[in-house]
C-alpha cells in the first residue's frame, strides 16, 4: 500500500481468540521442527500478540507463550525483539507481495481485470483478516520512529505504486479516458482509499465490514472508470 511503510499456538490469547491453525509440522515439539518452521511459528505468535496487546506492550515471554516454547528456543531463533519484530514485518510484507501479484497474474490480459485484481486483492479473505490487519496497524504506528521499517517495505511499496500507475494508465489508453494525466492522480486516489480502508479494519471492533470497503473500492474505481466500474464491481 503505496507511500506507507507501517502498517497492522496452543492455548486461547488473552482476549479469548484462538490461535491461527497451523499444520502439524508447525505444533510439534522442539526437536521436531526444521529451522525454517519454527521462526514461521514465532513470526505468526508475533503477529497474535501484536494484534492482543500491541506492538508497545509486546514482550518476548509473550510470543514464547503464545508459541507454547521456552524463550530459550525464541532467543535461539532471533536475537532480539527487534530482530524478531522486523522479520515478522519482512513476513507480512512478503504476504502482502504474493497476495495481489498472485491475483493479477490470474486476472489475464484485460486492463480493466487486472486494475481491479490488483486493488482487490487488498480485501481478499486471506489477508484482509482482524489479526493480520491489526497488527499492520501496529507497525504502522511506530513507523515515524523507526526508519529502518521503512527500509523493510520501501521497496516493494515502490513497485506496488509503479504497477498501479501502469495500470492506471493502461486502463485510460484503452478505455478512451481522456483526461489531464489521470494515471498518477488515480493511482494514488485509489492507494490512499485502501490504505484507510485498512486503518479502519483494523481498528477493534472495525466500523465498517470487509465486504462494505470492497464496494468502497468499486465506487472509486467507478468514478474513475464509469465505462469499466459501477457500485456493484467490473461491468461485464
């Protein structure tokens, strides 16, 4: 989500959610897990407890219980909270990145299709979920004091806006939207859209429905594309 670097298992989390199901491999025991499994399920202990108690109150015998491990197997994994912290940052963001290239690889050639993929790919089920979001909205709320957050995600935050204005772009050239360089404005228009869609997800109780900031997203693109969009989605 473009120009913002911040952003949002065996026992029930204090405030009586259950943890994420992970496979088998994940919940075995100590000796049992490769490497790569068991800093997948601190990472995802990280995210529970972000999303519970903030990124402020987060302690590292929060995560070692939320994980059902020692701190002694934590520590052994990642070297600090801060280490930790950052690679679950790294591991949202990768989320984040297979999340909409995913969605627009399948959404074929038409210009129109994949716009509206790669916008809505933010609200998709998988990654549009209160524990996920609300622990962007976690990072989100240190990134002014952390600058190496930014550095994380900067990157792939300029890609992301990069391909939205191409497609933008591609959308006006094809579509016949003549209008004073529409791709830029547009693309940042609908960027900020969903980036405050997202606050609002991820605050507890969310005000709005996943399913109310999709139909956000399609009056944007609606007022955008009137040939392409309507309040209900892609015209056919």
């Amino acid at each position: 989500m473009a120009n913002i670097a911040r952003t949002m298992c065996a026992a029930a989390n204090p405030d009586g959610r259950t943890k994420q199901q992970l496979p088998d491999s994940v919940r075995q025991g100590p000796r049992k897990a490769s490497r790569d499994v068991r800093r997948r399920q601190l990472i995802e202990a990280t995210i529970d407890v972000l999303a519970a108690r903030g990124y402020a109150s987060l302690t590292i015998g929060d995560v070692a219980r939320q994980a059902g491990l020692s701190m002694g197997i934590v520590n052994f994994h990642f070297s600090s909270k801060e280490t930790l912290l950052a690679e679950t940052l790294r591991y949202l963001a990768g989320q984040y990145l297979d999340n909409w290239t995913s969605a627009v690889a399948e959404a074929g050639e038409d210009p129109a299709a994949r716009l509206y993929a790669m916008t809505a790919a933010d609200f998709a089920p998988s990654i549009c979920e209160p524990r996920t979001l609300q622990a962007w909205v976690s990072f989100w709320a240190e990134a002014q004091s952390r600058p190496a957050y930014d550095a994380l995600y900067g990157e792939q935050e300029a890609e992301y806006v990069a391909r939205l204005e191409a497609m933008c772009a591609d959308l006006c050239e094809h579509g016949g939207y003549d209008r004073p360089a529409p791709s830029r404005v547009d693309a940042r228009v609908i960027n900020a859209l969903t980036d405050g869609l997202w606050i609002a997800l991820g605050h507890t109780p969310p005000p709005i429905t996943r399913e109310q900031a999709l139909r956000a997203l399609h009056v944007c693109l609606a007022s955008f594309y009137p040939k392409h969009f309507d309040a209900d989605g892609p015209i056919n």
